[in-house]
C-alpha cells in the first residue's frame, strides 16, 4: 500500500481494532434481553450490531489518527457488515427461521424423506448468501486498499470472536437445558420448553458457525 504512514503504523492499527472488538464484545454481550419462555433466542445478535457499532467508530478514529485516512476503516466495516449479514441469512435459514417455516408445512405432507431432502437442500442454499457477500466484501476492501484492505476486513471479522464467542456458548448451554427439559412434564397451556430451548440452540448455533466460516474465509484469502 503506497501511503505516507510507516511500516509500524500498519501493524498498530490491526491491534488497536482487536482491543477494541474485546471491549466492545464485554458491552455487546450485556445487552442481551431474552424472552426466556417463548423465544430465548430473541434479541441474541443484538449484542453483535451493538459491537459492531463500537468497533467501527474507534476504528473510524484511529484509521486517521493513525493512517492519516478513514479509508481503511472502510475495509473493517466491509468485514463487520458482511458477517452480521450473513448472520441473519443463516439465521432465517435455520429451524424455524423464516425461510425454513415458509415450505416446510407442505413438504411434511410427504413424509419423513421429503422432509429430510428439503432440510438437507436448504442447508446448501444457505450459504449462498453469505459466500456472496463475503466476497463482494473483500472486493470493496480491496479497491480500498489493496490485499492490506483485505486483511484488515479479517480483522474486523475476527474483532468480533469474543462475542461470537459468547453467542456459540449459549448454544451450547441450552443445547443442554433442552435435553434437561425433555425429561420433565411440560403444562399444556405453554410451549414444551424442551422444543423452545432446542430451536434457540439450532438457531444460536447457526449464526455462530457462520461467522467462524465467514472468518476463515476471509483470512485465509488475505494471508
């Protein structure tokens, strides 16, 4: 990259953005509010768009103070947004995303096998939205700022692992509750919270294994 900062400032900036994505994930990860009984998974990536938010304006901040330019945090916030999209395409994909619910009642009039092709092709199609954005992100950060551009879009990706992090736990977590609930009766009048933790773990789960995807995807190219 021909630009007027040195060396030393262009391995500084990378590090200042990764302090700060381990900030803004600690705030990021208290605003979660979840409805416990009807959806716990309500409101999870909120805590991400509330990161994000953070991390691009200190970026914004010290790519001049530090780079003498606001275009490299172009470059993180091309990173940042192509995962919180596809985030939430992976999401409406997932069970009982919105995608998923559309087709879903008119394929179990077929039976089990029908069910399981319609689930399988959907995972497929799943990933295509994110592919896209992933590397018309890379593309912008690379007209920005060459392969540097690229790399700092990674970081920008990976400035978010801790809240990623936090949302792949809850998966984990009531992944377990669920099976902890299937054993329990459940009243009539709720939802079977065996069912409702279980679709909060598919849901979490699948947000969280895109943006490790999205991650690699990203920092492979720029190394």
């Amino acid at each position: 990259v021909l630009s007027t900062f040195p060396a030393v400032s262009a391995a500084r900036y990378p590090l200042i953005v990764l302090a700060a994505g381990i900030a803004a994930s600690v705030i990021g990860i208290m605003v979660y509010r979840g409805k416990i009984i009807k959806n716990p998974a309500a409101g999870l990536t909120a805590g991400n768009y509330v990161a994000a938010v953070i991390i691009v304006a200190v970026s914004a901040y010290f790519s001049n103070v530090v780079l003498q330019s606001y275009v490299y945090s172009v470059c993180v916030a091309a990173g940042i947004l192509a995962v919180l999209v596809s985030g939430e395409a992976s999401k409406a994909y997932s069970i009982d995303g919105i995608i998923f619910r559309r087709n879903l009642p008119d394929v179990k009039k077929t039976g089990a096998g029908q069910s399981m092709i319609y689930s399988l092709s959907i995972g497929m199609i799943s990933v295509v939205i994110p592919a896209v954005v992933t590397t018309a992100a890379m593309i912008i950060a690379y007209k920005f700022a060459s392969f540097y551009g690229i790399a700092l879009a990674a970081v920008g990706i990976n400035s978010m692992a801790a809240v990623n992090s936090a949302v792949r736990g809850f998966a984990i977590n009531t992944a377990s509750a669920s099976e902890i609930a299937s054993v329990s009766d459940p009243d009539a009048a709720s939802p079977n919270p065996a069912d409702v933790l279980l679709t909060a773990s598919a849901r979490s789960d699948s947000v969280g294994k895109t943006y490790t995807g999205v991650s690699a995807y990203v920092t492979l190219v720029s190394m």
